[in-house]
C-alpha cells in the first residue's frame, strides 16, 4: 500500500531548492542551492550500476541477513555497507540507503555548498546553518512533536532512521523510530536498523539506546515508542 512520505516536510526550508530524482527503487528528495537534477542522475546511476554488477556477481549479498566480508573486486561502496553492516550485525542491505544518499550527496558537494540528501528516511547532510530535522515516528504520541538541531559544525552527518511501525524497510521490531547519527551514513543506517530490532515495547527503548552507544562512530541517538523516547550524544532536541 503506497504511503505519503510526510516526513520529507521535515527538512524543508526556503533557503535551499528542493526536488527529486527517482531510478527505480532508488526515490530521492533533495536539498541543493540550485537544481542540480542531472549531476544527481548521473550520480545515481552510477551508484546503482556498481550495486547491481556486485549483486550479480555475488547472488547471496542482497538477500544476507547477517555481515559479510566484502569480494576483492567490491566497489567502495559495497566495502562500506560490509563495513557498516559488520559494525551493526546486521546484513550488508541494512546499510544500501544511507550509503547511497552519502554517495550522492559528496558528488552533489562539488557544484552546492550545502547538500540534503534524503533515501526513504535516510538523510545525509552537509550544511551552512542550523537546520531542524523533524521526526516522524508513525503512530506515537511523539511523532511530528521533536525534531534534532543539526548545526554545521556536526556536518557532513548521515541521520538514518528505521521503524517497525511504519515504511516498507524490513524491520524485526515494533520501534516507532530509532534514529542514529554518524559521520558515516551507512554505519547510521545500518546501527538504525538493529537498534530498531531490539525495541518490542516501550520497556526495551533504555536497553536499546545503550547497545547503539556502545558502536564506534555513532554520534547520537533517538529512540521512540509509544510514549517513551530515549536519547544520548549528539542529538539537540527543539520542537517542531
């Protein structure tokens, strides 16, 4: 069932040019000073096509539920998701969004000075101002409520996010969203994925906020469900 990306309002400001470049399951939203829709196709497109040469030349990655150790000829962006999925636990997929919005939004860097890039809730971000990124968490009481100061300072950062309540991620958790901040986006999204594993209830938020602090190259966490919303590092909530 389609759902309305609402949460791509939660970056949105004036000051930058928004649009978007889809290639297949590839759907991205992004921030530019200018539209810069064919460097961000070309970019696209050549991410996708190194993906999709490993993924044939090794049946079992796309499927892997568990790390594995990249192949001698793996491009480097396969080498960081293996590397990010190794750090989380989880497989190498976990770790596809965010890896292709950083490599979209470093490419993007050389004709912007400031670069959102969004991938299905997956955000990486290189910025001149403080900006807000608000958090969308389905159906808790919170959602829509908070959103994280990013101060330019903190950037280039990758803001992953993954829920068991809504999306079309696969999730083995009932996480409204756990959100993980890391200079490497594909560590972010791949921690934000097992972080949100661990969470079945509101009791498991404390427990899963300290298993995600205790990975080298997370800078901040958030973690909400239901009504309990815990949170550690680099994360500077403001309200929406």
């Amino acid at each position: 069932m389609f759902q309305p990306r609402r949460y791509r309002d939660a970056f949105a400001g004036d000051d930058l040019v928004y649009f978007d470049c889809v290639v297949r399951e590839t759907d991205l939203r992004i921030g530019a000073a200018k539209v810069l829709r064919g460097e961000a196709l070309r970019a696209v497109l050549q991410v996708r096509a190194e993906l999709e040469e490993y993924i044939r030349s090794e049946p079992g990655f796309a499927g892997s539920l568990e790390p594995l150790d990249p192949m001698p000829q793996a491009p480097a962006l396969v080498r960081r998701m293996c590397t990010a999925a190794r750090s989380a636990g989880v497989g190498p997929m976990a770790a596809v969004a965010g890896a292709i919005a950083e490599a979209v939004g470093r490419e993007l860097l050389e004709y912007s000075p400031e670069v959102i890039v969004e991938n299905g809730g997956d955000i990486f971000i290189k910025i001149r101002s403080v900006r807000k990124i608000g958090i969308y968490a389905g159906p808790s009481v919170l959602s829509e409520k908070v959103a994280i100061e990013v101060r330019p300072e903190d950037t280039p950062l990758g803001i992953c996010t993954s829920s068991g309540t809504f999306g079309h991620s696969l999730s083995f958790g009932k996480c409204d969203a756990a959100v993980i901040l890391a200079p490497d986006a594909a560590l972010s999204d791949a921690v934000a994925t097992a972080t949100g594993n661990r969470v079945q209830s509101e009791a498991d938020v404390h427990a899963a906020v300290e298993w995600a602090s205790s990975i080298p190259g997370v800078a901040g966490i958030l973690v909400i469900k239901g009504e309990t919303l815990g949170a550690w590092g680099q994360v500077r909530l403001v309200a929406m």
